[in-house]
C-alpha cells in the first residue's frame, strides 16, 4: 500500500499520518505538498488535520481550491480511496467531494478530548469489516458541527453513507455523547460510492501503544485490507 | 470600483455565535434583543469600471470562495462613487 499525505499550509498531522502508515503498518507513506500537481501514484490519499490556512474564511474554503486537489477529485471519481481527517473532512466538504459542512460547535468550545465513535454505513475501505464496533478515538476541534439540508441528510442516512456516530462507551447515540451539535450525531461520512470518507476524530492520534490506545489503528488497518495489504 | 459582497447564515442553520452575542448583549443590559445573527461582508476593489461586469465578477467570486451555498446566502453590491 502507498499512501500519499497532502501537505497544506498550516496542516499539522501529516507527519502523523506518515508514521501510522510507515513505522507502525510497515508500508510505504509519503507527503506531497499542496501546490504540486503529482500524487505520485498512492492506493490511498489521506488529507490530514490541522489549520491549513489559518482556518481563515471558513476552515477549509482556501485549501479546497489547492492545485492538489484537482488530482485528488481525479483520483476520487476512478474510485480511488481518500480519506479526510479533521481540517481534511473540512476540505472534501468544502471541495464538494462530500456533502455538507462543517461549522462551529455547538458550545462554541474548542474541543480536545476523546470520543467513542460507533462504526456503521456502507462498507468503505477505512471501515470495512468494523460495522457494529465501538472504538474511542480523539477529536480536536472547533468546528466539526456536521450541516447539511434535510434532503441531504436523508440521503445519506438511507444510502448508508453515514460511516460514524458519536456514542457512549456502550455503543449508545445520544445527544449527551455528541460532542458538537452535529445533525444526526454525526462524526463519519462516506461519499455515494464510499471510496471518500471524511471524519473529525483523529485516528492517527491512537494508533500505537506509546500513546496509551491503539483503537485509531483499526482504520488503517482496514485500509491496508481493503486495498490489498 | 469597489464592491461588496454580504454572506449571511441561511434561515435554517443555527448561529451558535449570534446565540452567544445574544447573552452577551443581554448581560450587559441591553432589554428587548431578539435573535442576532452574524453574517460576513467582504469590500473588494476591482479594475472592472463596468457596473454588470462588475457584479458578475462579485457574484462568480462569492460562488466560487466567498459563500458557501450549503450553509449561506449571498448579495452583491456596488459601492457608491
């Protein structure tokens, strides 16, 4: 599996990402950089999290229209497995390779802390073979508040494309485990073909056991499954 | 010729910064505040000197960066002078 990491302004999991995949999966991960017109031929395209351009306008909007992400929307309509973490969630949304947006939480906090997510949708390369799984992850984000019109929502929701809820550690969804105000609890969703997945907890932060939880590493696991090792 | 370009939170999205404005200019002792909702307004100079070209350009750019059509409405306009 090689796996290209985009590299915007401002992004600060990159390196994160290249780790998970190169040190503790053993495979081959490397960063391109934002303004380059070259993927280099990877199986998999993760956009990672971070503040890419200050977050100005809203988070997202700028790098969007990066000249990297002609390649990668390229990349998505052949089918082609993307995968945007955080700010990289932020930037499919705002690239209109999903659907919907991202806004400030509902608390108006920033929020830094761990979440359980409930693994469930479509089976998409990163959740493949974990539908029905609790797995804690954390988030860190001021603006993850999934929006979209009601039509959108159900489409989604009937599609399967909803990919990752907010639950408790019992698999429950509920209000209370929502950490942001996102409609349907919504911390996950794949695109209609589920070859993009865009998801706000950051899955890289807990893939390995130095950093006391290993439970990120399920998603890169399925990838690496999914994609033919 | 200057132009401008409002982005307003469409009807239905809930603006959790006006909601915190709203307690705000309520402690403050501001009585009768109803809803206060935030919106965006960017000036933008342009070479452009023809008026409906001008607009044109203001409603590609808010199309295309400035708003974002699922959350936000726009409106374009020419500043005087």
């Amino acid at each position: 599996m090689r796996v290209a990491v985009v590299s915007f302004p401002g992004s600060n999991c990159d390196d994160d990402c290249v780790r998970v995949v190169g040190e503790v999966l053993g495979r081959t991960a490397y960063k391109v950089w934002h303004a380059d017109h070259d993927l280099q031929g990877p199986d998999l395209v993760i956009l990672p999290g971070g503040f890419s351009y200050g977050d100005y306008l809203r988070c997202g909007a700028i790098s969007a229209h990066a000249p990297i992400m002609a390649d990668v929307a390229d990349f998505a309509r052949r089918g082609g497995a993307v995968l945007g973490i955080c700010n990289g969630f932020q930037i499919l949304t705002e690239a209109g390779l999903l659907p919907g947006a991202l806004h400030r939480n509902a608390g108006l906090h920033f929020i830094c802390r761990d979440v359980h997510l409930r693994v469930e949708g479509l089976a998409t390369p990163f959740t493949a073979g974990l539908a029905g799984r609790v797995l804690k992850v954390p988030v860190a984000h001021h603006d993850g508040n999934y929006h979209a019109d009601a039509d959108t929502l159900a489409r989604l929701e009937g599609d399967g494309q909803v990919v990752l809820r907010y639950c408790h550690p019992d698999g429950v969804v509920d209000a209370a485990a929502n950490p942001n105000g996102s409609l349907g609890h919504i911390a996950g969703i794949a695109s209609a073909a589920g070859n993009v997945v865009g998801m706000m907890p950051h899955p890289e932060r807990c893939a390995e056991p130095l950093l006391g939880n290993t439970d990120g590493l399920a998603f890169f696991q399925a990838a690496l499954q999914t994609l033919g090792g | 010729m200057k132009g401008k370009v409002t982005v307003r939170l469409k009807a239905g999205v809930l603006d959790v910064e006006g909601k915190a404005i709203e307690g705000a200019l309520a402690k403050l002792g501001f009585n009768g505040v109803g809803a206060v909702r935030v919106g965006k307004v960017f000036e933008v100079e342009l070479a452009e000197t023809d008026p409906a070209a001008a607009k044109a350009a203001l409603t590609a750019m808010a199309k295309g960066l400035l708003a974002n059509p699922v959350m936000e409405t726009f409106e374009v306009a020419l500043e005087p002078g």
